[in-house]
C-alpha cells in the first residue's frame, strides 16, 4: 500500500513545473516577483505619505512645496530605476544559457507578480 502511494506522489511532483526549471530561471523568477512586490509596496506606502501630507496641509497644520515634492518622488522613482537595471544587469552577467533563462524568469516573476 505504502508504495502505490509513494508511486502517486511520484506521479504527482514529476508534473509539477518548477522541479524541471533551472536554477537560473528560479533565480531570476524570484528576482522579478520580488521587484514587483516590493514596487507595489512602494507605491502603497509613498501613498499613505502623501495622504497624510495632504491631510496635514488641509489642516494647516503643515505647508508644503509641490515643487520639492514632486522632485523628490522623481528621485525616488529614479532610484527604483536604477535598482531595477542593476538587477537585470547581474542576471545578465550568468552564463549565456543561464543568463537567458534568468531573464526569462525575470520577466515572468514581473508578469505575475
């Protein structure tokens, strides 16, 4: 009995895709997802900032420059970039066969995270 279900496990962890994936493309699977979470996070917290922000001028409370501001979430926006290409740019350095296979899971962490 023990092993008719050790035969079904088999069965079932040889279908499951990421056991025949590289380790290039997890890498680079991982690297995407993980830049993408962390973008969405970035954003929701840079939105709670500004809210209060906003929330704090209405109430006089605090003044503040549009200006300054906007400048200061295109540097951080810049260096998000910046981030992100030297992400890339190190899964680039692999291998050929590894380095296409990393970017191609970078991409798709990026797709589906």
């Amino acid at each position: 009995m023990n092993e008719s279900i050790d035969t079904k496990i088999d069965g079932v962890l040889s279908e499951l895709p990421w056991l025949h994936m590289g380790g290039a493309f997890l890498s680079g699977l991982a690297v995407g997802y993980a830049l993408k979470k962390s973008f969405k996070i970035l954003l929701l917290i840079t939105g709670f900032i500004l809210i209060t922000i906003y929330l704090f001028e209405s109430q006089h409370i605090l003044k503040i420059d549009d200006s300054a501001l906007s400048q200061s979430i295109a540097h951080l926006g810049e260096g998000f970039n910046h981030l992100a290409h030297f992400l890339k740019d190190r899964l680039a350095l692999l291998k050929v066969t590894e380095g296409g296979s990393a970017i191609a899971g970078f991409f798709l962490g990026l797709k589906i995270g």
